[in-house]
C-alpha cells in the first residue's frame, strides 16, 4: 500500500499571526513533505483537524529523540486563519491521547499500520494502548528514547505518578519491534523510585535490562503525556520532572 501525502487542508487559510506562522514552519512545514499520516480525523465542518504523524527525519538528528508527532489544526473559517498545537511523543497511543484530550473523538483516530506502522502484536499490546489512549491525564512523561536499530528496534518512556494513591509511583512502557512480521509487542512496569525506572530504560537501550519488574495494584490505572521531555540521549539516571 502507497504511503498517503500528508493533507494539512490549510488552502485559502493563513497563520493567524506571525508568531503562528513562525511555530508553523519550524514545528511542521520545514519537514511536511517527509510527515507520514499513521492517522488523522477532520471535524464535518474542519473547523478542527488532527494528525498522529511519523517524523522519519528525527532519526539524523540527536539519538533517541521522539519520532510521533501529534498535531491539532484549530481554523477559524470566517477569518480564514489558523492556529496549531504540537506534540513530540515516543508512543503513538500517546500522540492520540493527546488529541482525544484535546476534542479529537477517540474512534476517530485509529493508528492504521499499513502507511508506515507496525501492527499490535497480540491482545496485551492491543489493551495497554487502548488504556493508554483513554487515560491520558494521571501519568506524566519525563524520559523517554526511541532506537531505529534494525536489530532492536526498540521505544522506552518512564512515566510518574500524577495520582499521591498509586502503589507504582513510575511506570516504564517498553515497545519492542519484531522487523520480520513488521509488528510490536507494548508492555508496561513498575517502580518505586525514579532513579529504578530511568535505569531500566537505559539498561533496555544498551540490551542488558532484566525483565520488566510487574505494576503494583492501584486503584485507577491512568497516563499522561503532557510534561515535557528531557534530552533523550541516554544520560546516568536522573530526575523524572
């Protein structure tokens, strides 16, 4: 199947200031041509679109940035102008959490890996994405890092605990690809501290983590996506703001 043309539908609309159209260009026009749409949903009356883009282009620059995009399309149709919100996301399932958050209707925006993704391996990988995708405002993201290694090709995101209750104060969601079946398992862990599930992540990158630790039973079992990363290249562990 072709990869589709990212469609911004912006014809006849300008950016709704200069400051838009500055974040515009360096957020998303500078690299339109190479985005891949994974998904998209546009409002009946497109007063509102919104995109889960592949950046193919991350991977030349600083080792284990985000490769997701998520992107919310805001138009005023009787002025003709426009406004954007952005995200750089290591999940795909976290690119449409924020989006839903953001008035996108969850079945709106399913991840179609004919275009450019890996399909979902089995049911464990289907339920922690779809508990990911609804549930993104209790989990913050602070670390995370992306390997396009063709021999372990590999996702690693520590989150924390926006919930005092939860028993696992950190969680570690680990994407693994398998590149002959072009499909992916998504598992997730617990921690108690920040500096156990930073040092996860970096051990999995390397390739010399043990097993995922299990989540401790909590009462509600939510994510987020909305703090902002950290350089993702691998440092000593360090703190999850």
């Amino acid at each position: 199947m072709p990869v589709p043309e990212l469609d911004l539908r912006l014809d006849g609309f300008e950016a709704a200031n200069a400051q838009v159209e500055e974040g515009f260009w360096h957020a998303i026009e500078i690299n339109e041509h190479d985005l891949i749409p994974l998904a998209e949903h546009h409002s009946p009356d497109l007063a509102n679109s919104y995109y889960v883009l592949h950046d193919p282009t991350v991977t030349w620059g600083i080792p284990g940035e985000p490769e997701i995009v998520a992107l919310h399309l805001r138009r005023d149709l009787q002025a003709k102008t426009f406004g954007f919100e952005h995200k750089m996301l290591p999940l795909p399932a976290m690119a449409q959490s924020w989006l839903i958050h953001r008035g996108c209707p969850a079945q709106e925006i399913g991840i179609n890996p004919k275009v450019g993704g890996t399909a979902p391996a089995d049911e464990a990988t289907r339920a922690l994405e779809r508990r990911l995708m609804g549930d993104g405002d209790r989990y913050a993201l602070g670390y995370s890092y992306t390997s396009d290694d063709p021999d372990d090709m590999v996702i690693v995101a520590a989150l924390r605990a926006l919930d005092d209750s939860s028993l696992s104060p950190y969680r570690v969601l680990v994407q693994d690809v398998d590149t002959q079946a072009w499909t992916h398992t998504l598992r997730e862990g617990g921690f108690a501290t920040v500096g156990e599930a930073v040092a996860w992540c970096h051990d999995r990158v390397r390739g010399t983590a043990g097993p995922l630790p299990p989540v401790r039973p909590t009462t509600r079992s939510h994510y987020a996506t909305g703090a902002p990363l950290p350089a993702p290249a691998p440092p000593p562990p360090g703190r999850i703001r």
